[in-house]
C-alpha cells in the first residue's frame, strides 16, 4: 500500500485540480485504500468499495450521536467556527437516525414525484429566459449568466425567498461551502462563519414572518409539521433551508459548467448531441460521470472496519473519491472517453444509501431544461475563451465560462 501522495494526489497542485483522472487511475492501480497523511484519511478510489461504504452503517456524518469528541479521540472545533458548526450539524447530511430519518421524512414532502413534476413549466419557462438573453447578447459567461440563475431561483421559489432577498444567496453559499474542502484556511473558516451567521439570521426573520403569514412554501411546510408535533426545532429549519439551497444548487451549477466545457472539448459528442436532442437524458447522466461536480465525500468509522485486509480503526475519516469511482473501468469501459449513449451508467455523482441526494431528480430536471434550452435557442453556442478552474478540489467547477452565439 503506497502514500496517495505518492501516487500523484495532491488536492492543492493546479495541474491535479486540472485533471485529477490520471492520478485516480494510479491510486486504483495500486490498492483499495491509501493514507493520506496531509488530511489524516485514508482514500477510497474504487466503485465497488465506495458504493458499499455510503451504505455501510458502520460509517456515519457525525459521530455525535454515539460519542463525545474526547471518546472518539476528536478535538472540539475551535470556539470561534461555531456558528458554521451549530448551522451545519443540524442539517440533515450531517445527521444520522434517528434525527436525519425524522428531517428528511419531513423535507421529502417537496420532493414527491408529483410536486417535482410540477415545477417542470417553471423550471423550463426560466431556462428558455436565460438561454434567449444569452443569445441576444451574443454570448456571455454561461456560469453567470445561465448555470448559477436558474437553479438558485428554482430553489429560492420552493423555499419561499423573495425575489429582492436572493442576491446574497449564492455569495453566501459559496463562503459556507468553502469549509468543505481539504483543511480550509482560517480566512475561509472566517468567511464561513460570517456567513452562516447572516444566513441564519435572515432565514429567523423569514421564519417568524411565515409563522405570521404562512404561504404554499418549503417553510411554511417545515413550520406546520413543526405545528402538528413532529418536534422540527428552529434550528433545523435553519440548516435545513440553508442544505437545500446549497445541495440545491452548488452541484448543478458545476455539472453545467463541465458539462458545458466537456463537450466544447469533445466536438463530435457535442454535434451528436445537436443532431439529436433525445440523447439530453443519457447525456446529462455520462457528463456528471465524466467530470464529477463533486469529487470527495467524508465518512467517519464509527465501529473498526477492514478493506483489502487493512484496518481502519474507530475514530478514523475515510474520503470516498467519486471521482474516482466514476472512472472505474471495472465498471465504465474506456472511462475517459465522453461517449453521451453511454447504457449503463452508474455513476454515484448523487450519493447512495441514507444520504442520496434528495434533490436528483429536481436536478435532472434543471439540468435537461437549461442543456435543451441552449441547444435550441444556441445551436452555434462556442468556447470564446479557456477558461480558469476555481482552486478547489472536493467541490469541482470553473471560476466562468465565456461563451459566443453566431
């Protein structure tokens, strides 16, 4: 079992953020599970290992639920990022049953088949706005100007926000986020927690205006089960709000960029897709496994567990790479090539077990919307200019993408 680091995996190297597949391909390569001594992890590289351990219960969010921080050999954060920690430990990813089973009983209420379907005119009407503004502009950035509107408003709309609250939202979202990647600076720690402090105290204010004026939304959803004795405290209705609107939107804003610039960088997947708008489906499916939005995904062990005859004791953090995973190629022939008829294609770019994404199937309808959308309004949509990866690792995405029609 060789050091990842050893392999090529370095999360902070520009040239790996750019293209992270060869060195996954190293890592599989070379075992089932390696340390990471930078982050105290040990990596998960392969499909079939990663798909067992996001159902595996012997691995939780949190371990909160069964031990204090000094039974599990854990520091306590630091005093001055609890804000972040009040508001992302009350969410329901960061959760385990019964608390999570309880919330996402509650929050699953919205996204019935039928309420997602209902949203289709919505979702499609905006799209068709946004792709026609591009278009009369002659181009622009599709990250602003397309991929990040459309998916925050769809949320901002379930939620209840209105329309002269949203601009923060994104802004907001990106800062909390920031915390989710590997050993975040004390810089993106202070963001964060500024953040949530100011998204927690809007969403206190929205909440009490809806108890007083309650309307057909998200919110007001959350407080009537509250009401009727389900036991959904304040503070999960925070942190579940602020979830939604960034599980919500963070990875179809990603997977619309790369989706986006994998195809510039594959014409003749492009021109297939152009030449027939029913390959949308498989397509959307093949590009959010060609490049994954999100590419690493923690685990903590709550009870010892063993890979390829390794140990991983209680009180270890295992990192499943999804990316990775995705480019299997015990499970996806010739991973690397962008094939949008791909049949069979499971990827895990949801998630899988207790923890999948609660909003895929919104998201697929988001992202069929926004990808028809340009497809039909911007047929001769093009690259006008290479564009710029953001510094990420475990969130993947681009800092813009310019683009020209015609």
């Amino acid at each position: 079992m060789a050091a990842a680091f050893d392999l090529g995996f370095d999360p902070w190297d520009p040239a790996f953020l750019a293209d992270p597949y060869p060195a996954y391909a190293e890592l599989r390569a070379r075992g089932r599970v390696h340390w990471f001594e930078p982050t105290n992890q040990w990596l998960v590289p392969h499909h079939a290992d990663v798909s067992a351990l996001l159902r595996d219960r012997r691995l939780g969010r949190t371990y909160q639920h069964r031990f204090t921080h000094e039974e599990f050999g854990r520091a306590a954060p630091p005093s001055e990022h609890e804000p972040f920690h009040t508001l992302n430990d009350h969410g329901m990813l960061d959760l385990e049953p019964p608390d999570h089973t309880r919330i996402r009983r509650l929050v699953s209420k919205a996204f019935t088949p039928r309420t997602v379907e209902r949203l289709k005119p919505y979702v499609r009407g905006l799209a068709d706005d946004l792709a026609s503004a591009l278009v009369e502009a002659g181009g622009g950035d599709l990250l602003k100007d397309v991929a990040e509107p459309l998916p925050v408003a769809v949320i901002a709309e379930m939620l209840g926000i209105p329309e002269s609250d949203r601009a923060p939202l994104r802004p907001w979202s990106a800062d909390i986020c920031g915390m989710y990647e590997l050993n975040p600076s004390e810089d993106t720690a202070a963001r964060a927690v500024r953040a949530s402090v100011e998204f927690s105290d809007y969403l206190r204010e929205l909440i009490a205006a809806r108890r007083k004026e309650p309307g057909e939304d998200l919110v007001s959803g959350l407080i009537e089960a509250h009401d009727e004795g389900d036991r959904l405290t304040e503070q999960e209705m925070i942190s579940t709000c602020v979830l939604l609107l960034n599980a919500g939107h963070e990875a179809t804003v990603n997977a619309t960029v790369n989706g986006w610039y994998a195809l510039f960088r594959n014409p003749s997947q492009l021109e297939q897709l152009r030449a027939d708008h029913t390959l949308i489906p498989s397509a959307i499916e093949e590009l959010m496994r060609y490049d994954t939005p999100l590419q690493l995904f923690e685990r903590w062990v709550l009870d010892d567990i063993e890979i390829a005859g390794t140990t991983i004791p209680r009180g270890a953090e295992i990192a499943m790479l999804f990316g990775s995973a995705n480019h299997d190629d015990s499970v996806f022939p010739d991973p690397s090539a962008l094939d949008l008829t791909r049949a069979d294609n499971p990827h895990i770019s949801f998630s899988a077990g207790i923890h999948y994404c609660i909003g895929a199937p919104l998201a697929r309808i988001e992202l069929a919307a926004s990808m028809g959308a340009l497809l039909e309004r911007a047929p001769t949509l093009r690259l006008a200019a290479e564009p710029e990866r953001k510094p990420n690792f475990v969130i993947r995405g681009l800092e813009g993408l310019a683009v020209e029609v015609g």
